[in-house]
C-alpha cells in the first residue's frame, strides 16, 4: 500500500507557529525574497545557456573531429581502417556515457523530461533533481550525442535546466558550508516548484535557441500549475538564455569555436520570403498530417514496449544495462557505415551553391566512397551530426539532391535507431530523433508529390518534421513556436497549424503523449486534471481506507513515536477531546516532518498541559523548513529515554490548523478538482452526519490513481 | 451590500437529481458533447474570420475612398474644400458610430477587452455578450475606425469574438425557435467560459492575422482559468482563423476587394535576413525599454484620469456623450489637417523605391500641399489609416525619409489623441493606438541616435512599439509572439524580449496593467490569484456577516418565497434537523435559479415527508439548466395561492449535497485559494469547534474584494 514514490506538498500550513513567523517578517524579507526570486531566475538562465552553449560546443567538435578523420581515411581509401575509427569511438563515447550513468546516476538516463514532468506534477521521486545527475547529464549527454547514437539534446538540457533549477532551490548546502541566509523563503516545495518550471523552459531555450518556445513548453507540456506570474519569470529566464547565447555566438562567428561556429541564433534556418501555396496543397499537407500521427502512435507504441523489454533486461545488473548500450552503439556503427554503400553515387550538379563534394565536415554533399566530381546522397544525411542532416533535410533548392531510395533507406534507419536508441542507459533526448525522422519521411512525400504541388521538397521536410513531432509528442502551441523559431519562416504557419492539429488529433485516436507514456512506465503517480468517469461513480467515503492514524492535541512521546514508527504516512489528524460535547472535535493537521522536527528538540513537557506562545522560544522557523532533495530526517535517527517517552509534546501550535476538508458524499471527481486545483497532498474526510469521529478518512494523491 | 453584478458559477453542483441525470447519458451524448464542442469551435473560428476580414475590407475601402477624393482636392488646390469633406466624413462617421453604440448597446463602448477580461474571471454585467453587442461592436467599430479617430480594431475584435462565441454557447434560442438538441451541453458556465476564451483568442488571431498570438494573448491576458485542453483547443480556433484569412487574402489578391488588398499574411513585414546588433546596441535598447515604462505607466494614468473624466459628464445623459464624440472627431480632423502645413517640404529621393510623391492612397510619400518632386513626411504618417502609419514607420531603408521635429510632432499628436479616443461612447480598442505612439517614440530615438548605433530606425520603431506596449500592457509572451507575427522578423527577438522585459518592470513599479485600470474603474469584481497581505491576517470567521439566510431540508413554499423575496442572495444553506443531536447538520447549498425552477414547477406536498426519485418525475435537466445572456426568472414572476404557499417542497434532491467548504479560522487568503483556484461562487463556512449551528456563513466574490 505504501509507495516508496512521495509526494510534494504545496499546502500553506497555517499554525500558529508559521503566523508568527510570518507576521515577524518585515518589509526588508519581503524584499529580499522577491530580489532573490529574480536574481535566481537570472542565475537559472545564464548557468543554463553556458551549460546548453558548452553542449553544443563539445558535440561539434567531438563529432566534428571523428568525421574530419575518418572522411580523410575515406578519401585516402582506407575504407576498413576509417570504420574501426569511426565504430570505436563511437563504442568508447557510448561506453562512457553509459558507465557513469549506470554506476554514478541510474536517474540521469533517458531524457529527463518524464521524469521533471512528474516533479512539476508533485511527485518527488529520488534522485532526479541532484547534483550528480546533473553532472552526469551534462557530460554524458555530450557523449552519447557525440557518438553518432541517434539521440537528442534537447530533453537532457530540459533535465540539466531543472537539476541547475533545483540546486539553486536548495537553499544553499549545509554540507559544503554553502549557506546565505536570503537563500531561505526557497525551502518550500512551491518556491521550488518555480524555479523548476523556470529551469526547464530555459533547457528548451538553450537547446533549440528558442526562447518563446521555452516558456511555451513549459506552459503546455512541463507545468502542471501554473500562473501568470511565473510565466513572467519563465519569460525572463528565457530572455536572459537567448541573450547571453546570441553574445557566445557573436564570440563564435570569429573563429575561436574550433568546429563550432557557422550558424546564428536559428538553428535551421528556411526562410524564403515567397512561400507560395494554394487549395491544391492542402490534401498533401493533409495526408502528411495523417501519416504523421499515425506513424507518430506508432513510435510511441513501439517505444515503450522496447522500453518494457529493456526494464525486463536492466534488472539482471548493471552489466546487462551497459552490454545493450554497446550493441546498440555497434549496431548503429555498422549501419551508418554500410548503409551509404548501397546507394548509387550521384553526379555533382553544376549550379551547386556550394563545393561538391564537400570535403570538409558539414555540407550537402559527402563524398564517401564516390568517385571525384560525384557525392554520396545517403552518406550527407547519415554520415554526419544529426543537427547537420536536419539542416540538409530542410534545406531549400535541393530538390534533386536525393534519391527517392535513399529517403526511404533514410526514414526507415532513423525510424528503427531512435526507438532502440532511447531506452540504453545513458542520457538521450527524443526531440532530435523524431526531428529527423519525420524530416526524412516529409521530404519522401514531397518527393513522391513532386512538381504537383508548390511547396519545396525542404518545406515537405519541414511539415513532415512537424507531423512527426505532433503524433509523437502531442503538444500544439508549443510545437509551433518552436518550429517557427527553429526555421524562421513565418509564412508557413497556416499549414503547420494544419499539421499539427491534424496529427495530433489522429494519434490521439490510439494512445497517449510519449512522456505520459514513459511515465506510466516509469509508475509516477501522476495526478490528471480531469476525473475519470468512474470517479463520477464514487464518493471519497468509498475510497478512504483502513483505520486513521491520528494524533491528540497534547500527545505523549511514546505514541508519536509509536505512530511514526509502525506508520509510512505523512500526515496525520489531530484531535482534541471537547468539553462541551461527548464526541471529539478536529483540530487539524500534522505533517510527519513537523513531528520528527519537534521529537529532534526534545522540548516535551512533563504534564499534559497547553503552552501558549512560550513554546516558540526553543524553535526557529528553519526547524520547520523543508529540507531540499530528498535528505529528510529520519524517525528511526532519534534516540530518546525511556523517561523522554513518558512526557508530553503540545501539537497545537504546530499543527495546520485549517486543513481544507471534503464531506464523505462527495463524488471523488469533485474531490479531485480540490485536490488537484488547489495541489494538495492530504486532504481530510468528515463525516456529513456528525457522528463519534470528527474525521473519517484522509485522501492522499494514491487514493485518486486509477489503479488504487 | 448587494451589488447589481452577479457571479458565474463554475463549481460541480452535486445533487441527485443531476447525478441521476449524469448516470442516464449514454455514449451517444457524449459523443454529441465531444463533436459540438469542437464543431462550435470551427464555428467561432469561421465567423470571427469573416467579421475580421469584412472589417478590414470595410475600413480599407471607407478610409480609402475618403482619403482619395480628398488627397484629389487637395492635388487641384482646393483645400478648404478637402478640408471640409475630410472633416464632416469624420464627423458623419463618428455620429453614426455613437449613435448606435449609444441608443442600442452601451456596453459595445470602448475595447471590450476589460469586459471579457471581467466574465472569464467570472463576472456576469449584463449585456456585455448579447447580440446587440455583437452588431453595434462590428458596425461601430467600423465606422470608428473608418473616421479617422485614433482607435484601434484589436479590442472590439476581441470583444466581438467573445460575443459570437458566447452565442453560439446560449444554447440556442426559443424565441426564435433556434434550438437544437445537441447544444444542450452548453448550458453552464463551465462550457460557455471556454467557448468565449477560444473567441477572445480568435479575435486577436484575426485582427492581427496572428494566429498564435491570439492564443497566447487568451492566455496570459483575458483567461482566468486554464486548461492544458482549453490551449488546445484555441489553437483549433485560432488555426480555422488563419486558414480562412489565408484564403480570403490569397481571392484578393487578385484584385477584387477593391482598394483593400495589398499586404499578405503578415502585417507589417520587416524581415531582412542580416539584423546585426552588437553589445554598443544594447544600452540604447534599454534605454529604450525604460523610456517606454514611463511612458506606458503614464499613459495609463491619464487615460483612466480622462476616463473618470468622461464617465462623469456621460453620467448626465446621452446627448452628453454624443457629444464628446464629435467633439472628439472635429478636433481630430483639426489637428490631422492642420498639422501637415506646420512641417516642411522635403524633396523626393532619386533612389525611391515607389512613386515620389504617392498620388495613390497609401504609400510613403504624400504630397499634401508640397509642390511637385517634394512630399510631406508628417503628412505621410498622419493623413492615412493607422495601419499604412505604422508601415511607414516600420520600413526599413528609409532612415532619411522623416525629419526629427516630424517624428516628435507626430509623437505627441498620438499620444494625446489616443488618450482622449479611448473614452467615447464608440468601439474603440487600444492596441493600434499604442502600436502607433510607441512606433513614432522608438523612431524619434532611433533617429537621435542616428548613425551610432547598428539598428535601421525602422526596427528602432519596432522596439519602440513593443516598449510601448509592454509599459501599458503589461503582457510578455503574447506580445512578443503578436509582435513576432506582426513584423516577421525573428532575429529581432532577443531584443524584443530585453525591451518588452524592462518596460513592464519599469511601468509596474508605477501602476497597473491598463486593462486592469478601467476595470476597476467599470467597477468590475475581478478576483486576483494573489492574496493581499491584509488577508493573511485575517480568518474567514472576521469577514462573514450578518444573520445567514438558511432553508430547511423540507420547507414551506411560503418560506422560500419569503427568503427569495426578501433577499437578493443566490445561494441557501439547507440545514436539516438530526434525529440523534440535538443539533442541526448541514445538508448542502441550493441555488437560487434551482429554487425558482422548483417553484415554477408547483410540485409541492401536502404534508412534509421526504419524497425518494420519485420526485424527480416531473423535472428534465433542462428545467435547472444555467439560462444565458442574463435573461433569468424572477420570483416576482411567479403567482402563488394562499394555499400552496401553505404546502412543503422537498429540497434534498436538489441541494448540492457536497459544497466546498472551509473552516472559520483558516486565514482570508488561504480560502481565497480555494475560491480562485476551483472557481466557486459560494464557499461555505464551518464552525471548527461544533456549535449549534452546523454552518456559520458564507462567503461570495465580495467578500474576497479589498474595499469591502
Ligand atoms: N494518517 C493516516 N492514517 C491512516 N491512513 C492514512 C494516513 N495517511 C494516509 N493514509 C492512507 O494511506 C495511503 C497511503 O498514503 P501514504 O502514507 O503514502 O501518504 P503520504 O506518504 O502521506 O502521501 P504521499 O504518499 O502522497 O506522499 C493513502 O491511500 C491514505 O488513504
Ligand atoms: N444565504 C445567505 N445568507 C446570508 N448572507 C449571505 C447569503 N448569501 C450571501 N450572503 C452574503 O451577502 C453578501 C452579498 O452576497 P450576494 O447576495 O451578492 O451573493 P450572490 O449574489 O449569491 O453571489 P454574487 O453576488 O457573487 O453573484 C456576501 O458578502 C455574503 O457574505
Ligand atoms: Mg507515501
Ligand atoms: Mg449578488
């Protein structure tokens, strides 16, 4: 019954202790937390863009430097010798990535996403937000990516976002002597909550340098509460992110980037200012909506049930996580090797507006094994970073530059890579992937249209990049921004509304969004918005279970302990006996941490009597505050006297005295609204008709999951 | 203490009845629900587009065939006749535009954003969505826009999708015998609040051709209450917009719209492909940034200052009004005139890319009273429609075009003329207004930076909006991405981002949110998500008041009509005696409008015995469905004998047995938590330590407002 997952509490406790406390606050606190709320966001942003800018950095010229070598392997013909460079260090990167994800930070694996989802929803799974996942999702991501596994960026930078979020959150670290008193007011799962929400915008930001987009994904796909003062916050993080990423760029367009540098602040860039289309391109641009979402669910499909038989491996050890890892790395080793090999050699074009082929790393057109004066069309899209073969995919005047083989060879690898390549155990983002992919399988459709329609094959890939997105990641607005800031052309928007409407509501027909998807598997307890139709059916008198726990106003140690010690819950009634009347009254709410906070003092009393404001004296407010990432205290660490047992603890102004409650007949999908509206984690029964109990029950994030 | 604006009521009313009711729908019903909400949808989409065109079209061919029989007048000299036939067009048009809006619908004055603002935040005024509204809104804003008044369309676009929307959530209309069966879903508050944020975010889509703005502006601007589900589906509307404006524009680009049909899917284009801008480029912008707070926060204040003005003198009668509004209009066409001459002529470009001087309509170049080979550049931006000034202002490669006193004069003639618009009694938005003066301001700094900085004074003009409108509006996101849509230049968005930042920080620190500012004026109830600190201090138990007005579980017609009589609540506790206490327990809350369509029924029992479902034999749903548009039954309506005033009515089955309730020592700001966030109308109040009565109060929107 017990979930070993807990829950985030975004209550305001109102004790008499707090009100003191808060009413001790003067206008200098208030300033200084509203100072610190800004200048937190201001520090989110710029760790962020510098941590999304190093990504960027390191993965070109990693990449960037076993293409260079292995291409002039290629050119000298020693076509053998160039796969074992190429194929190790692929293996060498993925083994890296995967060793310090397996053994330092089982929590950095994956994308991240799912996972910052669910703490944004109130879910605090261990782990996720520390500061070794962060290390390891930097560096591992950098590895993974630069291992010419076909994994993303973008939902790493979301993770590495949140991590840094958090960190900040903490309140500083007692451990490391990093403590500032103005760092306080954060020690509240709401204040975190925030800064989280303001973290991952930024990790969207800085991945796609798009800073609208950012916030937008927060909003849509990332939050689950949210207001209009954090989309404020989450604007400014995103600006600050932009900011400093256009001055690095500035930096880089000088040279001192090594292999990074071409390209500004849109990373795709397709902007031509006669998009010209007619009624007549609307049924193509349907029918890739509807191939879109279909292919969409069924990656989401097929993902996760790869995803399942991964979990069914990963829990022999971790040597069976690493050893899929390297299979997947060779695997994709060989088939970006051996693929282009298939394919005819294209002749240059006369009018190319660039050199053909390319020799140098980046460009549309590889040479591979082609004789000179001929490029290897399958070889510009495989043989190159993943960033690369989007911009080749989207780019414009191309529109002999592939073969219809090579687009379906193309589709069909990416298609099977990503799905294999995410579930590995080592930070691999999906946005990339599905950019790809869906790219790949837009051009083939343009291709396949041809001259019929007006839109370029570039645009096709950037509308099949569109639909893909839409039947696998389900988001609308957010979508949109991002591809507008992606590839910077505006006039598209009607169609790629279009597609993305479409798509979306066709993949919707046959299963969920690729992160609900993997939360489900991953078994976070995520709270809907809306009620199923069987909460409509039931009232919280069916749901609340077993015998309550609860606590008296003036409590003896023992049983607390008792209670604390024979119970998991985090929360507990306490009542008092009345005077006037023979059945006790409701006094409120203790939170298990508020107990072990006051058990730890050991201010008991010797009689059971009722102190006034004297029992403030031997607490500050920093006894109460909760404590960050996971590290909480401990019933089982406090040791008291068997005479300490005997004595007396007063709850009463520790308790929230004003819990919202629900009568028992209520329905609970109108409990539900409360309790997810208001973002609750305890939420108390009463009885309708008063009877011997003041309260019957208490309903907790469990009690509304379906599968309760 | 009974105020005339009554609330919306979001909350679940859980009776048996409806529960009943509930357990009777099929899949058939809510499929029907599924499929009309999404085809009601297209249909505000598709009517929004359609009024947004045919007011463009209107505007474009009324303003233009006014402008080019002066401009001709003027070309053969003969200006006091110009003079005369530009002025009393105006006037005319003016008239007619206060007219209407004053004789038929008051509540079409002015922006109509603060309104829709106020009833998706739950405040129901009469009259602000009815279909008179709806036609004086479109027609008026018309001819407001037409006669060159400095009023901008965005608002009553807005408030006109807001209308169409909300009619078509009415549910049909027996008096005219539109009903249908299938739109009976929507008679709440729940389904016609969403169905009014999707228009609101049409309106802007259309107004702007902004699609995505629009939803983000519903979003962040006028929504109270969002749904992941909701953003979906503005999206849809918001996407039906663009693609129907698509292909509206793409007929007329053929020709046959008569003057109206240059310009494609973007307004203002401004892109160019190299935007560079460096760090010397940034302290400028900020300048400009703050500049624009002040400025914003300044035009606020004397907007609401000239509003309070206004609202006096309209007070003494309608002739009052009509005549500000000429008033208004004659000074308008005055100062449009006359200020032309006060500037000199400058002589045309040899390197212009159009005619010098423009003989036409639009373009950069008038002629006005200049002699041949030369143009007036005041009259350039003043003697055109908003939206041609605003091109002028935007275009790039045209830095030598404006003198600096031009640009100063032109400032100043804006700002004080949309600050004196604003208030008559005629559609009027603000958007454009604010676009226009920030346009001229960010121009007038661009040219006295001049060659320092990198930026062309065409995107100094584009900052200086956005600064503009970010110090009177307040909104980020959306204004970002409506300026993004407006302009279509990507590059700029860093930038945009800084300034649209600094100004709202700047202008916060002086006042409100310009719409937030004539709600309160209209006096408006509108509910803030934040608590005041003042509520922190006290409970709820401080704030209720006076003897509660209850009804029983069973209880005499007479009585309910007393109470219903007697007082102009809209909601009744129902307290039942218990057999086992001595004291009475709270059964649930009963509305109003339920009590009134029970009484309307006259099934009531002789003697007081609780009647099971056979009670609900003579009632359907729709009995207790939420009527639309204000028209509800009173109780003065309904005749009752002596002897059934003498009879019982059962009220359990209709009494929302599980009302939201709270606890009368929690704080005023924790309850308002749960009023905002779960959008309740009544929160009732109960007693902590059990007393007599089972219930001690109850607390509406009013006693969430500071001045009560
Ligand atoms: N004080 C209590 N006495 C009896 N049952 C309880 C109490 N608190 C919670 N429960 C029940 O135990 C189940 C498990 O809840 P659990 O103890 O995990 O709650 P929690 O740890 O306080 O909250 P969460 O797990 O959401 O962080 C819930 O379904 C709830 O109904
Ligand atoms: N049944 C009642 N008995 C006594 N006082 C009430 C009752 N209902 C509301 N009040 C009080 O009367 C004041 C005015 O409320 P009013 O009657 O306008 O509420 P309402 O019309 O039900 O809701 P709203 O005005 O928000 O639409 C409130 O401050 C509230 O405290
Ligand atoms: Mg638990
Ligand atoms: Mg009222």
């Amino acid at each position: 019954n017990v979930c070993p997952i807990e829950s985030l509490d975004y209550e305001i406790a109102e004790n008499d202790f707090f009100k003191q406390d808060w009413r001790a606050r003067g206008k200098v606190q208030i300033f200084q937390y509203i100072f610190m709320k800004w200048l937190l966001c201001f520090l989110i942003g710029g760790f962020v863009s510098l941590a999304g800018f190093f990504n960027n950095l390191a993965v070109e010229n990693i990449a960037g430097v076993k293409f260079v070598i292995t291409s002039n392997m290629m050119l000298s013909q020693r076509y053998w010798m160039a796969f074992l460079v190429f194929s190790l260090s692929n293996l060498a990167l993925t083994l890296f990535a995967a060793i310090i994800t397996a053994f330092i930070s089982p929590a950095a694996a994956g994308s991240g996403i799912p996972e910052v989802k669910a703490y944004l929803n109130g879910v605090d799974a261990p782990g996720i937000l520390s500061i070794r996942t962060l290390i390891v999702k930097i560096v591992g991501s950098i590895a993974a990516v630069s291992s010419s596994l076909l994994v993303g960026k973008a939902g790493p930078m979301v993770h590495t976002g949140s991590c840094i979020a958090a960190l900040f959150g903490q309140g500083g670290s007692r451990r490391y002597g990093l403590t500032w008193k103005w760092l306080r007011f954060f020690k509240n799962d709401r204040d975190r909550r925030d800064l989280v929400t303001c973290g991952s915008a930024a990790g969207i930001a800085a991945a796609f340098r798009a800073p609208v987009g950012g916030v937008l994904f927060a909003l849509e796909e990332m939050a689950s509460w949210w207001r209009s003062a954090l989309l404020w916050r989450a604007f400014f993080t995103t600006a600050v992110v932009a900011i400093i990423l256009r001055a690095l760029i500035d930096v880089c367009l000088s040279g001192k980037c090594g292999l990074f540098g071409k390209g500004g602040l849109i990373m795709f860039d397709v902007y031509s200012a006669n998009v010209s289309y007619h009624l007549a391109d609307v049924p193509p641009v349907l029918a890739l909506g509807v191939i879109g979402g279909i292919l969409g669910s069924f990656y989401n499909f097929l993902l996760v049930k790869v995803l399942k038989v991964y979990n069914l491996v990963n829990e022999k050890g971790t040597f069976y996580k690493i050893f899929i890892a390297c299979t997947i790395s060779i695997f994709t080793s060989c088939l970006l090797f051996g693929l282009p090999w298939l394919v005819s050699c294209q002749s240059c074009p006369s009018d190319a507006s660039e050199d053909c082929p390319t020799i140098g790393r980046s460009g549309n057109y590889k040479k591979f094994q082609c004789p000179p004066g001929h490029y290897n069309d399958l070889a510009s899209l495989i043989f190159n970073t993943n960033d690369d073969a989007i911009r080749n995919l989207f780019s414009k005047n191309t529109d002999s530059e592939f073969q219809l083989s090579t687009m379906l060879i193309f589709f069909v690898t990416c298609f099977i890579l990503s799905i294999f390549s995410y579930g590995i155990v080592a930070p691999a983002g999906l946005f990339v992937p599905v950019i790809v992919t869906g790219a790949s399988y837009g051009r083939f459709i343009g291709m396949l249209i041809g001259s019929w329609g007006n839109l370029s094959h570039g645009l096709y890939a950037v509308l099949g990049a569109a639909s893909f997105l839409g039947g696998s990641m389900r988001m609308t607005v957010s979508l949109c921004v991002i591809i507008l800031e992606l590839t910077n052309n505006l006039l598209l928007l009607p169609l790629i509304m279009v597609v993305l409407l479409v798509s979306k509501t066709v993949a919707d027909a046959f299963n969920g969004n690729v992160y609900d998807l993997i939360m489900k598997v991953k078994g976070f307890p995520y709270l809907e918005t809306h009620a199923e139709p069987y909460m409509r059916q039931l009232t919280v008198a069916d749901v609340v279970s077993g015998p309550l726990q609860l606590c008296h106003g003036i409590e003896k140690v023992g049983n607390i302990v008792h209670i604390l010690k024979t119970t998991m819950h985090h929360g507990f009634p306490v009542i008092d006996e009345s005077p006037h009347s023979e059945s006790p009254v409701l006094y409120g709410l203790i939170l298990r941490a508020h107990l072990i906070a006051l058990l730890k003092k050991k201010a008991f009393l010797c009689t059971p009597v009722q102190l006034g404001a004297d029992a403030f004296r031997h607490f500050s407010s920093d006894d109460f505050a909760k404590k960050g990432l996971g590290n909480v205290d401990k019933i089982e660490d406090i040791e008291l006297t068997d005479e300490e047992m005997e004595m007396f603890l007063d709850l009463h102004p520790f308790t929230n005295a004003s819990p919202y409650t629900v009568v028992d007949t209520m329905s609970l999908a109108k409990a539900l609204i409360l309790f997810r509206e208001v973002g609750l984690r305890h939420l108390l029964v009463i009885p309708k008709i008063s009877s011997r109990a003041p309260v019957v029950g208490i309903l907790t994030r469990h009690d509304f999951m379906p599968e309760h």
